[in-house]
C-alpha cells in the first residue's frame, strides 16, 4: 500500500493528475472482483468439505483446487465486465503470448 501511494505520486510528479484518471475506476473494478472472486471460493470450499469431521487429504486438496479455479474464473469474469477497457488489452497480450508459445527470449 504504502509503495503503491508512492508510485501513484511518482507518476504525478513526472506525468501529471490526467496520468491517473483510470485509477478510481480500475480500483472499484478489482475490489469488485476480488470481492466475488473470494465470495465464490469460500462457498466452493465450504460446499465441498464435510462439516461434521475434517476432509482427507486428497478431499482437501481437490476442494482447495477447484475453489482456486473458481476464484480465477469469477475475478476474471467480473473484472472483464467491469472494466474492459484495461482488462481487453491485457486479455489480448496473453492471448497473443499463449498462440506464439510464451516468451522465447526469457527461456534462453
């Protein structure tokens, strides 16, 4: 928090109040979807755990994956959504990354 207060101000300084018009709304768009996003794995977990005993190993570990994919898949829902402005670019890169096999550079 307090980093990002400071880059939020470093961008001010070097670019300017306009450089951070978005930032309200990208904001209440990511709290949104964290939000749901943690909302829908607590109740994927707590659905498919036994309340009555503690789960086995292998019952914990598929709830806890399942809920992960169901937190993923809502925050990128409601964040597609809410704020497809910035998330529609984003979207786009990792599309066009995942099509040409990653980045080559970085594997050496």
């Amino acid at each position: 928090t307090v980093l990002g207060g400071a880059l939020l101000y470093a961008v001010v300084r070097a670019a300017g109040a306009t450089a951070l018009a978005g930032v309200p709304r990208a904001a209440a768009a990511g709290l949104l979807a964290a939000v749901l996003a943690a909302a829908a794995g607590w109740a994927v977990a707590a659905r498919s755990l036994p309340v009555d005993a503690p789960p086995g190993a292998g019952r914990a570990l598929v709830s806890g994956m399942l809920a992960g994919v169901v937190v993923v898949g809502v925050y990128a829902a409601v964040a597609w959504a809410t704020d497809r402005r910035d998330v529609g670019p984003m979207a786009a890169a990792a599309v066009r990354r995942l099509r040409r096999g990653g980045n080559r550079e970085a594997r050496g």
